[in-house]
C-alpha cells in the first residue's frame, strides 16, 4: 500500500501524464468506466464542427472526392493495424462489432467446409455468442456451437472445429488470453482462430501478426476514445484475403460500386466486406481518438495500466474485506480492468457513482473498474479505492435510492 501523497508523486513523473490535457474530463468525477465508453477528446468537438460547416455544409455531397469521405474506412482502418500489430491492407472499419463478427463466423465456416464446430469459451461476451447461434440457426444444417469452460478450451480443439472464437481480455473478469498458445493449438487441429479486441486494443499492445491470428474484431468506443457507437473494424490476415468470402454484399463492397450493375462481384481484399455508406462524422470522431492513442508509447500505456491495477488491488484488499477478487492477481494474465464480487454488487456501484467515482456493474455481482491509462491518474485511483471502503464500510449502498436498477447498468 501506498500513501495518498505517494500517488501524487508518481503522477509527478508519468510519462503519460501530459495526455491527461487532451480529454474533457468533469471535475470532481473520477471516471473508471474508459472500458465501456472512453472519454471525450478535447479535439474531436473542433474537428466534428469542422466537418459539419466546411466540409458537409459547404462542399456538400462534393466532399466523397474533395475530402475523400469514401476511403476513410481504409485509412482510419490503417492507424487502428498499427495499434493491433496488422498490416495496414488487414483492416477495415465497418458497421459495429456484432455485425463484423457475422462476417468473420460466416467467411471461417466456408472455408472449413468439412468442419461443422465453432468453438468458444462460457464467459465469452454475451453478443459473440449470439452472432454464432444466430449464423448457426439460419444455415440449419448439423453445425454446432461449443461451448466450453476457459481452461478446457485448448483440449477441446479437434477436427471437427472449424473456428476458436475468443475475446483477449474477459469483459467480466479482465482475464487476458495467450493468443499465442490459443493460435498454435487451433492451427494444430487446422482449425481458424477469430478474436475480439474490445478490451483489448488502445489499452495494451497487441500484434496480431506476431501471433498468427487469423480474424479479429473490435470496437472504436472503448479504449479507443471514438465516442459513444463509434464505427468497429474487422482484420483478416493477408494469407485469407483472397478466399475471403463476403456474404454481407452490400454495394460498397462491390468491385465497381458506382457501376451500378445488377450481380454483385466482390472487391479485392479488405474492400469487399464493406456493405453501407460510411458513417462520416463517426469516423472523423473516432479518427481523433486513434490520433490521440498514436502518440503514446503502447508499452507505457500497458505499464502503467498494470501499475493502477496493482495499486487498486492492494488498497481495496487492504480496506475492504468483503469484496471477492474477481480478476486475475497476476498483471500478465489480466487486461486493463479490475473486477471484484459483492452480493449487492448494483447497489454498490449506483452508491459509488453517486460519490463521483464512475465505474459499472454486470450482472450477476461484478463491479468492474476500467483503467484508462492516458487520463487515469495514480491519485484517482487511490481516492476511488478510498470511497468504495467508505461505501462499504458505512453500508451506503443499502438506501433505497441505490436499489431500482437503471436500464444500463
């Protein structure tokens, strides 16, 4: 444990501690939610209002070539491949998660066709599981969806498993997965391997070349700082791009989109898994975001998110006893969150933000507490961990205001 004045004075010398001036950030909020929905950038307001006057309301529909409005999707996708260690061709930002995963289930499966097993782990979030039913009930054939317990993941890999669907850092827990181990065990079995980057990407280095990933997905609100349903992006590794199928055949994705012409013939690479008009002031807002995560040493983002995880664990261990650790005690087996138990887990976290300290709760009793290393200072975490013991120690979460569940939790 440390003092509170010794987390003033490491905040003294981080190095990432300038960033901090480039978020608007409430006073007397301390915001622990960066995993769910990142700050707001102090340039994305000016760039947005630039967009919206110069370029929409004066350059009109003349702005898809003026400003090249119809290749943001490949040039956000590529500063988001330098973030996730992919080629820049790799990437693309399209649609949201949930409908990129679609993409990625459907493309596996026809290129394994012998195969009829998507793999996945229990705690995977809810929608990557959802995606697959869904697929699976629509082609209503003898395909599967297999889902195991995280530690029998590796041993259930056989041939009859066309894909291994896995989320890097549990959304619940923080628990982050070795890609590495998980890509050569699935490769092994000639299986595929797709994950999802949501809590991953901004907050920690990832390559996904470097481990042999074939799919990934990932969103652009959470550490990424591209706001509130920010544009997602999927990677397909450059050795599938050729066979790649795109069942989603939007017009975007066509070979000759302004050609006009009544059978669809696929774009080459990433192109082709386009399917809509992309969302201009989306992008540009998420463009801001990457820009500000561009600037930052990606490993002094990870150490320090590794630092306040560790200081947040000690000091609520040491203060609050009747809260269970949820998340992996040791810094390379977790992401950039914090998880613990509490019965009352709601009711706690309402009594928190009720105090200024904005974290969230997922059912069924984890208060989760993301670390958003470029804004995140030692001292709030010290002060966070402060007012839960407080909380708790007082019973305040037991008022009746703190009890009705709101409809986001």
């Amino acid at each position: 444990m440390i003092s509170r004045n010794q987390a003033l004075a490491l905040d003294a010398i981080d190095p990432l501690k300038d960033f901090r001036q480039q978020f608007i950030l409430p006073e007397k909020i301390i915001y622990l939610d960066g995993n769910s929905l990142g700050a707001l950038p102090k340039r994305t307001p000016i760039y947005l209002q630039e967009i919206i006057q110069k370029q929409w309301g004066e350059d009109l529909i003349k702005s898809w070539n003026l400003h090249n409005w119809i290749h943001w999707p490949q040039t956000v996708g590529t500063k988001i491949a330098r973030l996730i260690g992919a080629k820049p061709h790799e990437v693309i930002v399209a649609d949201s998660t949930s409908v990129n995963l679609f993409k990625l289930l459907a493309g596996a499966l026809k290129l394994r066709p012998d195969r009829r097993t998507i793999l996945s782990e229990k705690s995977n979030f809810p929608t990557d599981l959802y995606m697959a039913q869904g697929l699976l009930a629509l082609l209503e054939k003898d395909y599967q969806l297999k889902i195991v317990e995280r530690e029998m993941l590796i041993e259930s890999i056989d041939h009859s498993v066309a894909l291994v669907m896995v989320t890097e850092v549990n959304y619940l827990t923080g628990h982050r997965h070795n890609l590495k181990t998980l890509a050569e065990a699935a490769h092994g079995q000639g299986a595929l391997i797709l994950v999802d980057l949501a809590h991953s990407a901004g907050a920690m280095p990832v390559d996904l070349n470097q481990n042999s990933i074939d799919l990934a997905v990932g969103c652009g609100y959470k550490y990424l700082n591209g706001g509130p349903g920010a544009p997602a992006y999927l990677y397909i590794s450059e050795a599938l791009q050729a066979d790649f199928p795109a069942f989603l055949a939007g017009w975007l994705g066509h070979a000759d989109p302004f050609a006009f012409t009544e059978n669809y013939v696929p774009a080459f690479g990433m192109n082709r898994h386009l399917c809509g008009t992309p969302p201009i002031l989306s992008l540009a807002a998420l463009d801001c975001g990457l820009n500000i995560c561009l600037e930052a040493d990606l490993q002094a983002i990870r150490q320090k998110s590794l630092a306040l995880g560790d200081l947040f664990i000690d000091q609520v261990e040491a203060h609050c006893p009747e809260l269970v650790l949820a998340t992996p005690r040791d810094p390379e087996r977790r992401g950039s969150q914090v998880s613990f138990h509490h019965s009352h887990g709601y009711a706690v976290m309402q009594a928190l933000i009720a105090q200024g300290v904005i974290g969230d709760f997922r059912s069924p009793d984890i208060i989760r507490f993301g670390f958003a290393p470029l804004y995140n200072r030692y001292v709030d975490i010290w002060d966070a961990a402060d007012q839960l013991c407080e909380i708790l120690k007082n019973r305040t979460w037991s008022e009746p205001q703190f009890q009705q569940r709101q409809t986001v939790t």
